[in-house]
C-alpha cells in the first residue's frame, strides 16, 4: 500500500474514491509527510470509507484521518465500518473534523463491533450537514441520545438499522425506512411510522428469528398513518385479516415481498383444523 500511495502522489493522481482498510498496516512516515504535503491529493474526493482500525493501525489512521480533515471538503459518502469505542481521543476528534469540514455530506455510514455503546461526538457532529444529509445507515450500534440529532437532519430520507439496540430513541420523517433484526419490536419504531406518516413509500422489516412482535400494533399503524408506501418487504407476518386490511389499503403499493410466509400459514391452517 506504501509504494501505491507513493507513486500516484508523486504522478499527480487526484484521488475521488478512497476506501482503506487497515488491518495491521502501518503507513509509513515518508507517505504521510508526502500526502500531507500534496493538497490536490485529496481535494476531490467524493467517497471515503475507513475499515479495520486495530490497536495496531490506530497511529496511522490518526494521521491520514488528520491530513483529510485539512485536505478535503467534497465528501458526499463516508463509511467507518468495524467502529468500536477505543479509537482513542486524537483519531475521534480528526474524524469529527472530516465530519464538520464537508460542503455537503449526504451519505453516512456506521458499522460497529461488538455493539458499541459510545461514539464520541461522532454522530452528534452529524448535526454540521443536517441540511445536506439524506442517508444514514447504523449497524451493530446500542444507539444511545447522540442519535437524536438524526431528528433536526431535515433532508433525511433514508434510514437503515441492522441489528441495532435501543432502536426506540431514533426519530425521523423518512421516504425509506429498512430494519433488519433477530427481533423486530413493533413498539420501538412506531414513533416513525407516526412521523413519517404519507411521505414513507418504502418499508423494510426483516426478522432472522422469523417473527415481528406486536404485530397488531404495526398493522395498525401502518394502515392509518402510512398510506402511501409503494414498496413493502415484510418477514414473518401472519396472513390475517387486519394484514389484508392493510393491503387493500395501501392503494399506491406495487411491490410486495413476504418472507417466511408459508410457514405462518401453515401455522395458521393447523389453529383452524385445531
């Protein structure tokens, strides 16, 4: 990766597209110098992704993550996957700045591991790009308050939580809304649906445990809140009246997938012949 980095700086690449993965790598002191030195390096880049930050790698990181925050302000699409709380303070506070330093950040990414419980500051920098910001996706996260500043992002259009904890303190009006989880808790994501109301168009729910709770109170709030949804992917819902209800209701829908279906069906048939 050293010698990569050394021969497009000193060939005058522009870098748009820059996705780096750590591992246990260490950038060499040269290569940073030499970055660090070249401005228009990094002046276009549109998306950046940072991966696999280790115990090993964190010195590096810090440094090329410090050299972006001062280099670079097109950002539209930034992802830090493999996020956990030790990051240390110097590379948190140079990722905030990368946050904080964007024209127009409209994508954003967060993929914990282990379920990290503290961010820092870096969702609440979010709040710097709430009139650029149109989609977020959290995954492996116990969100926590900082995750409410995703309420004052007025362009948000897009949420995607995946295996998240404490999904109930996220508020937004959304287009889009997917959630995938062992359990899906109908209760925990109500308060959007409420929000959202006729501007939500598409709805993802996919439970691994094949089952949606409260699933009365998610009918019911879709069919008197949500109107307009055209497209609709649902796992484990029964095939009941108040589902049918719902379909018949949706009067925009065009796309409609059902996950593990025929299994609750043949539940269902069985209560009946019982």
């Amino acid at each position: 990766m050293n010698f990569l980095l050394k021969l497009f700086v000193e060939n005058g690449a522009i870098v748009h597209k820059l996705d780096l993965h750590f591992a246990d790598d260490e950038l060499q002191s040269e290569i940073l110098h030499l970055i660090g030195r070249n401005e228009r390096f990094f002046s276009q880049l549109k998306e950046l992704s940072l991966t696999g930050i280790t115990g090993l790698s964190i010195k590096s990181a810090t440094a090329l993550s410090e050299i972006l925050a001062r280099n670079t302000t097109n950002i539209s699409v930034l992802n830090i996957s493999e996020y956990y709380s030790g990051y240390g303070l110097q590379l948190l506070h140079a990722i905030l700045c990368i946050i904080k330093s964007q024209v127009q950040l409209r994508e954003f990414r967060l993929i914990g591991e282990e379920n990290p419980k503290e961010f820092h500051g870096i969702i609440s920098a979010l709040e710097s790009q709430k009139e650029s910001l149109e989609e977020v996706t959290i995954a492996y996260c116990d969100c926590n308050a900082e995750f409410k500043v995703l309420m004052n992002c007025k362009n948000l259009k897009i949420l995607r939580i995946k295996y998240c904890n404490n999904v109930r303190i996220l508020e937004a009006c959304l287009n889009t809304l997917e959630i995938n989880s062992s359990l899906i808790y109908a209760s925990s994501i109500v308060h959007i649906l409420e929000k959202s109301g006729k501007l939500l168009q598409r709805l993802n729910l996919e439970s691994d445990c094949g089952k949606i709770c409260e699933e009365s109170l998610l009918l019911s709030k879709l069919k008197s809140f949500c109107p307009n949804i055209t497209y609709l992917n649902i796992s484990s819902i029964r095939f009941s009246t108040q589902f049918q209800d719902l379909i018949c209701n949706l009067q925009k829908l065009q796309f409609l997938t059902l996950q593990n279906i025929n299994d609750i069906l043949a539940e269902e048939l069985e209560e009946e012949e019982n």
